[in-house]
C-alpha cells in the first residue's frame, strides 16, 4: 500500500460539477465513480494519494484535495478550503463553459499563480476580449475588465500606463489575440509592454461555434473549412519572440497538475515587459469532435501525445514544444517611458 | 418550379447569396450571424456555387476583400452583426463611395457595453449616412427575396445594399420559404458579366482609384453619391414591380396594413410590426380606425411616399426599436421630417421599445395606441415599459 494513502479528504461539488469525466479517468488511484447523471462522486477516498491530478485538471474548480488533519471535517468545511474557489466571485454559481472546456484549467492555473505569488487581489486587473476565454474576468475576484473582440491588450496598454502598480493578465482566445487582435499583440510585445498576455489557443474560434482561426492547423476542419483549413497557422510563441516579447512559453492543459505550469505562469506574472504564455487547450465541443475526439479527458491524452518539452524529441511532425522558449531582459514600457521623461522631457524643462 | 423550404432567417440569406450566382463571400463569424456564411462554406466546398469563399481575420478585412472583388467586377458578399457590423464602418464608407455594388445581410443585435446578442436596430442605424441602401425585413421570405432584389438595384445604381433582419425573431427562426430555382432567378437577375466600361479593374485599360482628390473635385464625387440613392428610389420601385409581375411577392417602399380608411397609424419596422398587425386586427374589432404603415426602404428614404400616406392622418405613432441618443428614435426623427414640409401634419408620438431585444407583444402596442389616443402633443420620448 501506498504510505500517502488515507491521509486525504476528496470532495466533489455537486453545484459545480459538469460531468465532464476527466477527473473519473485522470485519477491513478481510481477513488472516483460516475454517477447515473454523469457528475462525478467519490467512491473511495481512502485510496487518495493527494497527488492533486483530479482538482487541478477539473475546469470547473469542484473539486478539493486536503490533508486530513486532527479534526474530521465536514464536505463544506474542506470545499471552504479549496485556494482557487477563494477566487471566484461568490455569485458566480458555476461556469458558462461546456464540459470539460480547457478554459477553466487555465484560469484555475492563473489564480493559483497569483495565489503562490502572493500579490492581493486588488492589484491585479484581469482583463480579456471576447469569446469563451473572454469569460474569465466575469467569474476572477479581481478587478476586472470584459472588452471588445481583439482588443484586450489596447485596453490593457491604458490601465498599465496609466496606474503602472498594478499587475494587467490580458486572457484571450486565439482568435482575439492572433485574428482580429493581431495587430495589438505584435505591439504590445513590440513596445515590450509590461503586461502578461494568456492566449489559450484551442485551435478554432470557440464561442461563435468553431469557425476555421489563424492557429487552426493546415488540414484541420472546422464550419468553415469543411473539407480542411488549406492555409498554414501561427506559431503564436515565435510571433511573440520576433515582434519583441521578454518572455515567452507555451503550456498545454494536460500539464496543469504539474508545478512548473503555475511556476511558469507565476514567472510571467513577476517579469518585466512583455510576457506571453500561450496554452494549448482542449475544446472538445468543436474542434476535439470536429478532428480528434469529443472527450475531453481523450483531448488531453492526444496533447500529451502530441506535445513535448524543450530539449526533447518530437514524437510526430507537427508537435508543438512546450516550456520556457525565449527570455530576454529588455527594459520594459514603463521603465523606458520614465526614463525617458526623467532624461530628455524634465531635464530640458530645467 | 420554386419549392417551399422551412428554413431559418439566416439559412434563407445563404439560398439566397447561393440563388444570386455570388462570386466572391468573405467573412468573419459574429453571433447571430456566423449561420449565414457557415451554409455559405459548405454550399462552396460542395461545389454547388461556383465562388471564391475567404476567411479573413476580422469584418474589416472582410469588406476590404469585398470592395477589392467588387472592384474587379465580382458580385460581392458579407454578413455580419452589431460589432463587426462597426469594425466594418471605415470600409462601408470605402463601399459606396467607390460606387460598389456589394450586399451586406447584417443580423440587428444590441450594441456593447454591456454585452448583449439580443435585437435592436441601432448597429444598423448608426450606418445610416455611409451611402449604403438599407432595407428592413419582417419575414424570411422578405429577407431572401432582398438579396435577390439587392442585387439587382446595387447593380444598376452601383450603391452596395444592406439588408437586415432581427437577431433570433428572424435569423434563428423557422418560417416557410418560397426558394427560387436557379432559372427564375436568372431571369430577374442574370449572372454578373465582366463590364470594363465601369469601375472594373481591366488589365487593358489601368486606372487609378481611390486616389487623393481636391477640394475642387470631392464635393463633386459626394453629389453624385446622392444623385444615385435618389435614382436609386426610382430603380427600386421598378424592380419590385418587375419581381411581383414574375414571381407575385409584392414589395413596395414600405407595407400597408389597413391603412385605406385609417384614421390613426402605427409606423414600425422589422419583426415588431407582425405584433402590430395583430393588436391593429384586435383594436379595430372595437372600432378604433387604425391601420400599421411597415417601413422596408430606409435608405434612400421614400420621403414623397411618407408624404402621400401619413399626411391627412389624425395621428401617428412612430415604435422604434432603437435610440438615437440625444435626439429620438431614429424612424421617428425621419418620419418627423419628411411631413415638416407639409402645410397640413399630423401629430407625430415617438415609443421606442424592445432594445437588447426585449420582448415586444402585442399588448406591449395596444398600450401604446391607448396611449397614442390620449395625447394632444408630442412632449417626451415614450421609453414603453422602461424600468425606473
Ligand atoms: C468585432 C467582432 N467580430 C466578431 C465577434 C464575434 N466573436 C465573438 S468571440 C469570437 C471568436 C472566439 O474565438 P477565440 O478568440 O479563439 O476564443 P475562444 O472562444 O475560442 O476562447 C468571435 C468571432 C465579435 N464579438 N466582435
């Protein structure tokens, strides 16, 4: 027997879970079973190893992981202890996405970033564009910012020069960041502006029903490709790296369990410019039925497949590189923008 | 032989775009549009339209590919919606000032912030002074004979046309839909021949367009813009009489619902005017001589025909769907000149209902013509059912 086992509480929200079934196949322990309904319920919870698979790959932030302590607690008791829900606006009864949308993953990845780093909620803005990953700063407790489709970091250009204390996450899709926003983004990274851009890239425009993007892949279908996008996609990172980011990396969502995704993410948050963390992401509802699988769980095993680290081997053509790709220290806006007032504006006013 | 289809608001724009021999669609998805073009990839991929079909990386370039088709001779499509609609606004104006006779279905929905996918008019309105026609649609019928009719009106005058109809009422609904064979179609609206003579781009005879103008020449250019919308009028009303006589769907500037011997008129537009019909049955039953005057052409606007309709009426009452924000509704505001010139005008009452697409009844229009009949003057703008 594992040592680690029975010594973990595990709970599962029903008001949160949407029967997405990544948890009930993730878990290495089996401790999960499915209900008639499709949610998931704990069957066996002294099996639990806390290896914390389960709630940091559930979209939905339902799940909860803690270390028994002295005192026994109650299935409330343990959710209250859940650090992501912490997070959450309290009137937010579950997200708008579909299940088992990689979306949430990310945003759970994000809040534990900022929980690690310890920065307070009121000094960070979240702000987006639109689409499925435009939701987030409708659900994130900071403050927060729901913009136009594309335009997220035009926003965020004004928010961090002109308040430059706080800490600006510009979340977008990869239709908002590298379609219609395209432009923003190669100068946001050009200007080496100092904010952190999460773009989840899921390969398809998600939220107006899986129309063919600039990051769908050549072949790949989509409404509008029926037959196959015949055009090459983006690589996001490398458009970041040559229009000047500081700071680039690419995740993907099976990862989100690991500690070097919010380590990552945490990483972004902390580094001066521009930093872009782009997340390969699972929307089982268009894109995984459309070329790959509808479930979920399935999508992340085909990017774990189909993804490798810097310094490794590609396993297929066409696999995507995840890790810290390129770091520079270049001096950042705001800092130049300071500088260059102290240096050419305030000393000619002398 | 045409043959009846159930078919939504936006899949009768995509038989209709497929019907009018379309050569060229780019476009970029919007909720509640995205269903037009998404018909439109598959009918092209299938092969049953001969066209090009790109997918661009916003609405503005999705004009821009419009207006570069057009401009070589193409018939031209996009459809859109509220912000796209808006994205598009500098290009729209490109449309018609390079005398381009593309069509455009926008689908009505409310304007960010706050976000919204729901009806109102005020996307569409707010394009009102580009120098693209406009028509309004009640049915899918309405809305898939437009394009047709679009086509062949943008055509002559070399104005692009828009055509729109409501978020969801129109575009996610069923309704049965008399769809034209390829045939019929071509005999109101041959397929789109090469004319060099016009703004066609032609290897053989290189000219330069859009170019940078002096004062001594734009004013002209603009001139001409409005001499078109008001030839425009003329062609239209030529057309649709051309469509009755073949196809016998009647159209006219604007619909008539038991005006003949109405004493007192509702103006509406789009969807809400299938409530208005049915509150003006329901009134008339206890004698109130009412009748609906249903606005399609906005632009050019029938100014003459207001003129001849609404002149010796006892009362009107004008139900917009939309604001123009500081002013009144926009219908409203139009109705309202129109009749200025006038010796004799009826009073004219300005509602607006039913933005972000709140529900619009039958009842909702009873009120407002028991609130219609109890005024002397108009005062206020009547905000019908606004939560204070
Ligand atoms: C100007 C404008 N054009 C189009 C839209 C419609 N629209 C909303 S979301 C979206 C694409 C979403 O795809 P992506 O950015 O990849 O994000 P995802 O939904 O996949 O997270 C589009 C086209 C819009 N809101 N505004």
């Amino acid at each position: 027997m594992n040592p680690r086992q029975g010594k973990f509480r595990v709970v599962v929200d029903e008001e949160r879970c949407k029967a997405c079934g990544i948890c009930i196949k993730a878990c290495p322990k089996n401790v999960f079973d499915q209900r008639e309904d499709g949610l998931a319920v704990v069957a066996r919870e002294e099996d639990c190893i806390g290896c914390h698979i389960c709630d940091r790959l559930c979209p939905d932030f339902a799940i909860t992981v803690v270390e028994k302590g002295d005192k026994p607690l109650s299935d409330e008791e343990v959710t209250k202890l859940n650090i992501a829900r912490n997070y959450v606006r309290s009137y937010v009864p579950r997200f708008v996405w579909c299940p088992g949308c990689g979306i949430g993953i990310v945003f759970q990845g994000i809040v534990r970033a900022v929980h690690q780093l310890g920065i307070p909620k009121d000094k960070i803005v979240m702000v987006s564009g639109i689409g499925c990953t435009g939701r987030m700063p409708g659900y994130a407790d900071f403050n927060t910012l729901h913009t136009t489709h594309g335009r997220a970091l035009a926003f965020a250009t004004g928010i961090k020069l002109a308040n430059p204390e706080l800490h600006v996450i510009v979340v977008m899709g990869d239709g908002d960041s590298v379609a219609i926003g395209g432009n923003h983004f190669i100068h946001a990274a050009r200007r080496n502006l100092d904010v952190t851009a999460v773009v989840i890239n899921n390969g398809i425009y998600g939220m107006t029903g899986g129309q063919v993007a600039p990051t769908t892949p050549t072949g790949r279908r989509a409404t509008t490709a029926p037959y196959g996008n015949p055009e090459p996609p983006f690589d996001i990172c490398k458009l970041a790296e040559g229009a000047g980011a500081n700071f680039v990396a690419r995740l993907s969502t099976h990862q989100a369990y690991m500690p070097i995704f919010t380590k990552i993410i945490a990483k972004a948050i902390q580094k001066e410019g521009f930093s872009l963390v782009e997340v390969l992401s699972q929307c089982p509802t268009y894109y995984g039925r459309f070329n790959i699988v509808e479930d979920p769980y399935k999508m992340l095993q085909w990017l774990k497949e189909h993804t490798y680290m810097k310094g490794r081997k590609p396993k297929h053509e066409g696999d995507f590189v995840l890790g810290v790709l390129y770091e520079s220290d270049r001096e950042g806006l705001v800092k130049v923008l300071n500088r260059w007032r102290e240096e050419k504006i305030n000393a000619s006013a002398k | 032989m045409s043959f009846k289809k159930v078919t939504t608001g936006n899949h009768a724009v995509s038989y209709a775009v497929w019907s009018s021999r379309v050569q060229v669609i780019s476009a970029y998805p919007i909720t509640p549009q995205t269903q037009i073009v998404e018909l439109l990839s598959e009918i092209v991929a299938e092969g049953q339209l001969d066209a090009i079909f790109i997918n661009v990386e916003s609405e503005h370039s999705a004009m821009a590919a419009c207006i570069g088709a057009a401009a070589t001779g193409a018939r031209a499509f996009t459809a859109t919606s509220a912000q796209g609609l808006a994205l598009m606004h500098e290009m729209l104006h490109w449309a018609a000032g390079a005398r381009l006779p593309i069509v455009l279905a926008n689908v009505n929905r409310a304007m960010a912030p706050p976000w919204s996918v729901w009806t109102d008019q005020n996307d569409a309105l707010a394009q009102r002074d580009t120098g693209w026609m406009q028509i309004y649609n009640e049915s899918n019928q309405e809305v898939y004979d437009s394009v047709i009719i679009g086509y062949k009106v943008a055509e002559q005058v070399r104005l692009p046309f828009m055509t729109v109809l409501d978020a969801f009422v129109l575009s996610h609904t069923s309704e049965p839909v008399e769809i034209l064979t390829q045939e019929e179609v071509d005999e109101f609206l041959p397929p789109r021949e090469f004319d060099p003579k016009f703004y066609s781009i032609d290897l053989n005879d290189p000219r330069g367009y859009g170019l940078l103008t002096m004062p001594s020449d734009y004013y002209e250019f603009r001139y001409k813009v409005q001499i078109a919308h008001e030839k425009a009028l003329e062609v239209y009303k030529r057309e649709v009489e051309l469509f009755a006589e073949i196809f016998g769907r009647k159209y006219g500037v604007f619909e008539e619902f038991m005006l003949d011997d109405a004493d007192y008129v509702l103006v509406t537009s789009a969807t809400l005017t299938s409530d208005a019909k049915y509150a003006v049955k329901k009134l008339r039953e206890k004698g109130i001589k009412i009748g609906v005057l249903k606005m399609r052409l906005f632009r050019p606007f029938p100014f003459e025909d207001i003129r001849r309709v609404l002149g010796d009426r006892k009362k009107v009452a004008v139900i917009d769907r939309n604001i123009g924000f500081g002013h009144h509704g926009i219908f409203y505001q139009e109705i309202k000149s129109a009749l200025y010139p006038l010796e004799k005008r009826p009073p004219v009452f300005g509602y607006i209902i039913g933005i972000g697409g709140r529900d619009v009844t039958p009842a909702d229009i009873e009120d407002i013509v028991d609130d219609m009949l109890k005024r002397e003057e108009m005062t206020e703008i009547i905000w019908k059912g606004v939560r204070l």
